[in-house]
C-alpha cells in the first residue's frame, strides 16, 4: 500500500489525507476514525499490489516492467525474474488513505457533514475502498514466442537486406523483443544463448541450419589445409581466412562460439572445438534425410566427422529417438529444442510423438523444464501416470 500511496500523494493534497496518522496508531487497542476525501470514488487506475519485500528494491526504484500484449495475460519482469500477475479478491475492506495528516472533518459520500460528535473526532479520509490486490506469483519466462519470432526469418550467408521497411519484416531489436517477449531481460538473453541467436546490424537472429553447415564445414577444411589443431584454432588466423574466403566476421565468430570454447593463450587467442558438439550436427545433418536403420545411420555419421573425433550414442541424448521395429533398430530426429517450453504443452507434444515412454527415453527430453516452486517429480505427477509392471522393471510413463 505505500508505494501506492506515494504515487497517489502528488494526485491528492497531503493536507488532507490522513496516511501518517494511521501509520503513527500506538498499537494494539489504537483506533482512528475513516471518513470519505472529497476525492473519494472508484479510482479504477489505482490498484494494490502485495509484493515480498525482496522486491521492493526493484519496484521502488522503477526497475520493473509490464509486458504482454493486450491478448495477453500481463507479467510483471524485475532485471532477473518474471511474475504472474493475479488479481486476488477480499471480503474485508481495505480503505486507501493517501499521505497527509488526520482531519477533523467526517463526510459521506455526498459530501455532507455528519453529526457534530463524529466531526469532532480526527480522522483519516479514504479515497477508494479496494475490492482486493494483485498478487506477484514467481513464474518460468514465457519463451516460445521467442523461438517462433527468431523462426520467421534467419540468417542466410550472402543475403542482401534493403533499406525499406518491407525488407526489415520478421526481423527484431532487442527492444522489440522486449515488448513482444514476456520474459525478464536476463532470462530473454539466457532464451536467445538457448537458441543460438546472435545480433546482425541490429537485428537478432538465429543462422540458417544449411549456413551453419557451410561455415563449419569451411572452418575444418581449412584447420586440415593449415595444419590447425582442432582443441586450438588460432583466432586471427582463421579469421583472416574466412574473411578473404567470403564470410563475415560475426557469422565465423558465431559458430567458433557454437562449437567450441575461445581460450586465451600467451601467443593470441584460439578455440577449441567440442567433440560432442561437433559430432552431434554432422549426426543431425546424416538424419536430415529422415528415419534410418541404426547401423546405417551409425556407419553414416562415423564417415563424416573429422579425423581424431570419436561419435558416441550418449551424445546424442536429447536429439534422437530409438524405435525396435522387428529385429531392426531404427533412428530419427527429435531434438528436445524443437519441443515447447510450457510443461503442459511439452508433455502433450511428448506423448503425441508417443503414448508410453521409459523412463531413460523420457528423462533427457523433460530434465531442462523449469519451473518456479515446482520439482521434476512434481511435474511427473500432474502431467504422467507412473506404472511398473513388476519391482525390477522400469517404470512406464503414459499421458495423465
């Protein structure tokens, strides 16, 4: 109630409040008498807001937003966290007193006086009586929207942007993520590292899956050409190369970052590739064509890699499914990226691809869900019915 007293304070005269008055009540058994301000009505642009007192820093010192679009349920982001924003009705009353000392005078709603022994009293003037407040619940950022926006137009090596805004459509700021995403502004960026997105002139975007590839591609062709070790990329080096080959410095510096680890040394900086990450985009490049029987799959993508990688199942947790059709194992894609964010919707696309699921094939596919003031097991038990056919078998998990 005080930050919004404070607001209210420049609106109504602090003469004529009453606020410090009921704030300066002795304690237990003290009493002031309420009459109406003669400002006293609906108000519908006032309403209270409960926060905990770890946010009061930030909405004192106006470091909070409103986002949502008018479609929208609206949140409330500090720099960090995102809040729900419910509306929580009372049966008490809860009387608004703006700032100001207690008066002597009681009126009614009418603005008349009522009788001398009550006008006598001092007394604190309400100008709304509010019918309950909003209540700040700690909820995950809503970040699907991100990934569909960044999905409307990536990047691809060569193309050419105009001046005109037809050819800025599906492309966004930072700000206008900020206005489009319900998400904090440091959960916004841990979304756009999520996605791999980076900023182009301006605009961030996600890169073409076939760029990517070309870009690697060209990267490892060149450490064999040069004799570069892949666990230490001279950073100027293959800048110099890639930029005289054609590609820009952002999109080379991007996907180093996307694969690899920059590390600093005496003699300049240098990156080192990851294996894993590596080898699992030549894996999703050898599935692109679609299911393949896993011995196929796997002489595939062994063919493909650098020289000095190993490919290995476990990398690809997350990224495939396994299905046994006869005496044949099969594999396809399905990369836990692709799935939505919100746990209700996630579990629906989950047992849409399939109706049970282990529980090693279900775990690497719902173990990045987060969700405030809820546990894995928690959500396990709202969205799946658990059975295990005998102590020693795994548990099966079907839509609840």
């Amino acid at each position: 109630m005080d930050a919004a007293m404070e607001d209210a304070g420049s609106e109504w005269d602090r003469g004529s409040g009453g606020a410090d008055a009921v704030l300066g009540l002795a304690g237990a058994g003290a009493s002031l008498s309420v009459c109406y301000h003669e400002a006293f009505g609906p108000h519908a642009d006032l309403i209270l807001l409960e926060a905990a007192d770890d946010l009061l820093p930030d909405l004192l010192q106006g470091r909070v937003t409103v986002r949502g679009r008018p479609e929208e349920e609206a949140v409330l982001c500090t720099p960090s966290a995102t809040y729900a924003m419910k509306f929580v009705g009372t049966s008490n009353s809860m009387f608004l007193i703006p700032p100001g000392e207690a008066v002597a005078a009681s009126l009614r709603p009418d603005h008349t006086n009522e009788d001398a022994t009550v006008a006598s009293d001092a007394a604190a003037s309400t100008i709304k009586v509010a019918p309950g407040s909003i209540e700040l619940v700690r909820t995950a950022p809503r970040l699907d929207k991100l990934s569909s926006l960044l999905r409307e137009r990536p990047y691809v090596l060569d193309e050419d942007l105009g001046d005109g805004s037809e050819d800025k459509k599906g492309l966004y700021t930072w700000q206008d993520l900020c206005v489009l995403v319900q998400s904090s502004d440091s959960e916004l960026l841990e979304g756009l590292n999520s996605l791999s997105a980076v900023e182009i002139d301006g605009f961030w975007r996600t890169v073409d899956v076939g760029s990517v590839n070309t870009v690697l591609d060209m990267i490892l062709h060149n450490s064999v050409l040069h004799d570069w070790l892949l666990n230490a990329l001279p950073e100027n080096a293959v800048l110099s190369v890639m930029e005289s080959d054609g590609f820009i410095h952002k999109i080379v510096t991007h996907c180093l970052s996307r694969f690899g680890t920059k590390v600093e040394q005496e003699g300049g900086s240098c990156w080192r590739l990851d294996e894993r990450l590596v080898c699992l985009q030549f894996a999703r490049r050898a599935l692109s064509t679609g299911k393949m029987k896993l011995n196929s799959f796997m002489d595939k993508w062994e063919r493909s890699i650098p020289s000095g990688m190993r490919p290995d199942l476990q990398m690809l947790e997350g990224e495939v499914l396994y299905e046994r059709l006869g005496a044949e194992t099969w594999v396809h894609a399905f990369s836990v990226a692709d799935l939505p964010l919100t746990p209700a919707e996630r579990f629906a696309a989950l047992f849409r691809e399939r109706p049970r699921w282990e529980w090693k094939d279900l775990q690497p596919f719902i173990r990045d869900l987060r969700v405030p003031g809820a546990s894995s097991e928690g959500l396990l038990i709202k969205y799946t019915r658990r059975t295990q056919p005998s102590a020693d078998a795994d548990p099966i998990f079907t839509a609840r």
